[in-house]
C-alpha cells in the first residue's frame, strides 16, 4: 500500500499530542481532516511544527471547500483540487496569496490528505492524484566572477600543513565542481595526479546515488593537491590514527562538511568577497564558467554527476544574462 505524500517539512522533536480539531469546516471535512491529522501526529509520529503547518493548510483547503459548498470529502471533484491551487497564488480563496512554494507546500498536504483519505476508503478514489504543486520560480545558481575566484584561491596560500591543504582544497572545488560532500568523502587514492598517458590528472568521484565519475583536474589544482600530499598531509595524518582520507583535520581525522565550510568562509573574508560564499558557490562557478568559456552543456552535466541535462541546464540562464548584458554594453545600437 502507498503511503500518503510527506509532509511538507519535517520539524525535529517527539511527536505532538492529538491535535484539536479543525475550526469553521463542514462537521463531516472535519471530521475526516481530524483522521489523517491523527494518522500523521500517532502513526508518524510527525511532530508539534509541522503538525501545525498541516493544520493551517488543510484550514484553508477546508474552508475553500465550504465555499465551494462541498460539506464532505465524497463531494470533493478534481476541480475544487485545482480551483483551491490556483487560489492559493491570488488569493482568491479570501486567504493572502502565497508563493509558488508556499503553494506547493499546501497542495502537498492536500495530495497527501485524497491519498489517506482514498486508501482508507473514505473516498472511492482519489481528485487529486493528478493535481500538482504549482512550479516555484526557478532561482538562478549563485556564482562568482573568476577575479573573485582568483582572490580566494590566492587569500588561501600559506606554506604550513592546513594552509597547503586549505589551497589544495579549494583549487580542488573550483577545478572539479565536486560537491563538498564528495570532496571530504576522497581517499588518496582517488586521486591520478600523474596520467601514464600523460594526459590532465584525474579524481575519481562518487555523487548522489554512489554514482561513480571521472573528473579531470586542471594543472593548478593538481600542483596544490601535490603540494599538500607531500608537504601538508604527512604532518597532519602523523596526529591520529592513520586514514585514508584525502583532507585531514588538525587531529589527523577527515575533514567534515562544516570545517570545510569555515575555512572557505574564512579564506572569502580574508579575500575581501562581500557577499556570502560557500563551497557550493565554487560548484556553480565551476559549471558557469565553463559555459562562459564554450563547453557543451552535457560535457558541463558529466562532469557536475547530474542525471539530467534539464538540472544542468538552469546554468546556461546565467549565461544568457551575461551575453544581454555584454550585448547591451558593447553594441553599438544596443540602447536607443
């Protein structure tokens, strides 16, 4: 049997007490609203926030339907489904109108109350299967210029064992794309920084789904990550118990997500970059400027692990602006 949709976030902390019931909805909706909520606080054991936020949802959608004169859930159509879709984005269920992904959060809690409510046979089937969220606009990936790049990587150098690996890390993020997950995850051994073949050095890199991929690495990134395995790591490692591990922490352990998060935070600041950096930004950087500079969009998808072109694709709007841009600056009949 499937399960109902999940909830729309999931808040940390012991599951809430039975809530009460929901006001100012048809006696029979509410009742049936009261199961599922039952269902998600006992059963799932959701907890007390997002109880809530199930709760204000389903007030809405309860309260559209009343107006609609629907007083129980064998009434509801796939049109009162999609009619309380579109009013959520102007309102005109009477409630403010909500962002596309706020309104995709409701109409989430909505799929999942049809979905309980047809396998418990309180409905014979289900309105709203194949009714679905309203698409969020889509946000273009935040990177930054290659001067901005540049400084971080140059705001990175110190001849000691963390600065040696705090460049090589860095020049690692921005040379791959790698997410920083990958990044910590890395053996040594993962690492060809001299091809037989005599070709770019190679990182063997295993993405969402343990989905294996090789990476070429630029010859500056190659040079730090020498730098550090000869020079820097030896001295790290030698303080713990001996790892595997590409990037080591000050006790000789694998670096974690976090403390490679604050030495790239860190690095920015002392660059002078105003504006927020995380190793994600070098990901995105990574994938914009290799579109800047001409690469195929699926050579830019084999190389960032995604499944789908259509993910990668969101990178050439950034392009496309910095062409409208240039166009804009640089034509002679541009502006008029």
């Amino acid at each position: 049997m499937q399960a109902p949709d999940p909830a729309p976030a999931v808040a940390a902390g012991a599951a809430a007490p039975v809530p009460a019931p929901v006001a100012d909805v048809p006696a029979a909706l509410a009742r049936a609203v009261e199961d599922y909520l039952r269902h998600l606080a006992v059963e799932r054991g959701l907890a007390a926030n997002t109880l809530a936020a199930y709760r204000r949802d389903l007030a809405r959608y309860g309260a559209y339907l009343a107006g609609e004169g629907v007083v129980s859930p064998r009434g509801i159509e796939r049109r009162h489904v999609g009619g309380f879709a579109q009013a959520l984005r102007d309102g005109a269920d009477g409630g403010s109108p909500l962002t596309a992904r706020s309104a995709a959060r409701t109409v989430v809690a909505v799929r999942g109350l049809h979905r309980f409510w047809a396998l418990e046979g309180t409905t014979a089937d289900d309105p709203a299967a194949d009714v679905h969220p309203p698409l969020a606009g889509q946000r273009l990936p935040k990177a930054i210029t290659v001067h901005e790049v540049t400084r971080i990587l140059e705001a990175a150098s110190a001849d000691t064992p963390s600065g040696l690996r705090d460049r090589a890390l860095l020049e690692f993020l921005y040379a791959t794309g790698a997410r920083i997950s990958e990044a910590v995850g890395l053996d040594v051994d993962d690492l060809r920084l001299e091809a037989a073949d005599g070709g770019p050095a190679v990182v063997r890199l295993f993405g969402k789904g343990s989905k294996e991929r090789l990476v070429p690495i630029g010859s500056y990134a190659a040079r730090a990550l020498d730098a550090y395995i000869v020079r820097g790591r030896p001295a790290l490692v030698a303080k713990g118990r001996g790892t595997p591990g590409l990037f080591l922490n000050a006790r000789g352990g694998r670096l974690s997500r976090q403390s490679a998060w604050t030495i790239l935070k860190d690095v920015a600041e002392k660059a002078r970059i105003d504006r927020d950096v995380s190793p994600h930004t070098l990901r995105h950087s990574f994938a914009t400027h290799l579109l800047e500079g001409g690469a195929d969009v699926r050579v830019v998808q084999e190389l960032l692990g995604h499944a789908s072109v259509t993910t990668t694709q969101v990178y050439t709007l950034v392009t496309a602006d910095t062409l409208r841009e240039v166009y804009a600056a640089a034509h002679p009949r541009a502006r008029g």
